[in-house]
C-alpha cells in the first residue's frame, strides 16, 4: 500500500519529477552529460549564492561528509553534535585516522557560538564541522551566529551539514563564510535518495592540497580538478537518472521563488510546533526548533509504533523517535512538497486515531 511520507527522508516525489528519472540515458563521458552536470552546479549556486564550484556525488550525504573531514583536515577537526548526524561526523574522522574532538551538546540543545569561539581559540583545529539541522532531535542550530564567529578564525576549514535543510531553509555560503556545504537529494530538494551535493571553496582546495591520505572515490581535491580538467565530469560513472530529475526541480523551484519555498517551509512548521505544543510538547526550544521537521516529545505516553501501524493502515507515515529517544519522541517532517492540505490531514489522522481532545 503506498504510503504518503512524513519522516525525515525519503520523501514523497512528485509524479513530474519521477518520470525525469526515466529519461533514456546518455553516455555519462558525453557533453550531453558535462552540460546537464554544469547546469545543475550553477542552479545550485543560485540556491546556495556561492560562488565556488559545486562538486556532485553519486552517494548519500554521508559519503561526502566523510570526503570533507578526510580530504581538508591536516591537524585536527572540532566536530560539534547536537545529536545522531554529528555524532556520525565523529566516527567518520576517528575510523578515517583523522584526529578530531567532539563537542557534544546535551539532545535538545543547540550548538552555541560561545562554545565555537571556545574551542577555536584553543589554536588546536584547523577544521570545524557543524550541523546545521540535525533530525534526531529537531533542532536547527544559528547558523549565521555561528558563522560570525567562525569568520575571526581565517585559517579554519569551515563545514557544514545541510543535509535535511539545504532547499528548506535559507542559507548563504559565500556570506556565511561556509567552505563546503553538504546536502542530498532525498530531502528537501524532494528527490530519491542515491545522490549528494556540496560546495567546495578555493581555501578549501588550498588546504586539500596539503593533505596526504584524502582516500579515492571521496577525493574532493581530486573531484575537484577532475571537473576542471574534464568540463564538468566525474572520474566514477555519475547517477545521471537523478541529474536529469535535479535539473529539472531547480527549474521548478527557481520558479517558485526560493524565498517563497523557505517560507512555505516555516508556516508548515508553525502549524506542525502549534499542534505539538497543544497535544503534546516540543523537544527541542522553540527558538531553534527545525523549519523542516519537528521532534515531538511523547507527553502523553502513546506507542508510537502503535500509532504508526495505524497511520499506515491508513496510508500515512511518521517517524518514531531516533536512538535512545525512540517511543520518547516522534517525529514529523514537513519538508520538500509537502503543502498544509496534507499536513492538516495527517495531523487530523494522528487527533482520530488517539481520540486527542
């Protein structure tokens, strides 16, 4: 039976942009396939307003996630974690080799600028990581706070995950300072999963100069020049049925407006934190709750799981709270297309089958 998806990825897939999935394929050493690749990189600065060379990936965020901590830190990365995705950011440097130190916030709790300039002060990184939002808990940290501070650290490698948020939430690389900015398809950008996105900016590739061990398929130094070199290809055959998919949605959401999609995204969310805050309650402080998806705190002491079988008999999905929060949280996600109409709907579903006065 499908489902319609409010988790935090995959997500419901207009029918228009699934069928661009189906276009016939091309040779992927073709300039057929350096053109639709250029394309989708200068779409993605507009989305992004940067200016640096956008670096695609036939991978989860993840993957590019590690190619950046292994490929730019050369002394040691200042990893920070509000939960899951940072934490993950951590044992990638560790089971990399690369030297780094986590900074963990307690779940729920944002990542502070005072906690940033306290660890860079230090002198000891030369590669910070943060997460811009993170799904275990709903949060999504100040980004442009952060980035003031990051800004009196000029030889800091300057990374940021935004994976659940890149398409959702209003982000400016250039003006932030952000050196390589992170996303994926199965997000916000409301595609399938099986593709990654970042930038990758010259001080970026000026350090990745200097690093020895950047590993192979996750290069991003040599992603780097190879796109250079080769007018836009890649040196390991790219998933085109998600570039000729990518092209077409930032078509539409140009279209769109971005600003007018980032504001969709936050009343979906005001609605979505009202009625948690109604029923239920909110994990994460309101002032950093997620534009995207909102964690939910489980006051009533439902079963979720109980719930969601429910839900799914009536063609509906929600997320179960992730980790050591399961059953203590659920969670809602309210990214890429996903109008109020269909919110209203889910959440009066949830209000029926709990019988929620």
């Amino acid at each position: 039976m499908y489902k319609k998806l409010f988790i935090p990825g995959p997500v419901n897939v207009l029918d228009d942009v699934l069928e661009k999935m189906a276009t016939p394929m091309i040779g992927h050493r073709t300039k057929e396939a350096s053109n639709i690749q250029r394309s989708i990189s200068e779409k993605m600065q507009k989305l992004w307003s940067t200016k640096e060379q956008i670096i695609l990936s036939t991978s989860s965020g993840s993957g590019l996630m590690e190619g950046a901590i292994r490929s730019c830190t050369r002394k040691k990365a200042a990893v920070f974690s509000v939960g899951a995705f940072g934490d993950r950011w951590h044992k990638m440097a560790i089971s990399n080799g690369v030297k780094a130190d986590k900074y963990a916030s307690e779940w729920g709790q944002p990542t502070t600028p005072e906690m940033v300039d306290k660890a860079l002060s230090t002198g000891e990184y030369d590669l910070l990581t943060i997460t811009h939002n993170e799904t275990s808990t709903g949060l999504m940290n100040p980004i442009v706070e952060i980035a003031e501070v990051v800004k009196k650290y000029p030889e800091v490698i300057f990374c940021v995950d935004m994976v659940s948020s890149a398409g959702g939430a209003k982000v400016e690389v250039d003006k932030l300072g952000i050196d390589i900015c992170i996303t994926s398809t199965q997000k916000c950008l409301g595609l399938p999963p099986g593709m990654a996105i970042c930038s990758f900016s010259k001080k970026a590739v000026e350090r990745a100069e200097l690093v020895e061990n950047r590993g192979m398929y996750f290069d991003l130094l040599a992603l780097y020049k190879y796109i250079l070199k080769k007018d836009h290809q890649y040196p390991s055959t790219p998933t085109l049925s998600h570039m000729f998919a990518l092209d077409y949605k930032l078509d539409k959401m140009e279209k769109e407006g971005f600003d007018a999609i980032y504001d969709r995204h936050e009343e979906n969310a005001k609605f979505v934190r009202a009625w948690a805050n109604k029923y239920f309650k909110m994990f994460a402080e309101e002032k950093y709750a997620s534009n995207t998806l909102t964690t939910i705190l489980n006051t009533r002491e439902i079963s979720v799981a109980d719930l969601n079988k429910k839900l799914g008999e009536r063609g509906f999905t929600i997320s179960n709270g992730y980790g050591d929060l399961k059953e203590k949280t659920f969670r809602i996600a309210h990214m890429a297309d996903t109008t109020h109409e269909e919110l209203e709907e889910l959440l009066g579903q949830i209000e029926d089958i709990l019988n929620l006065k």
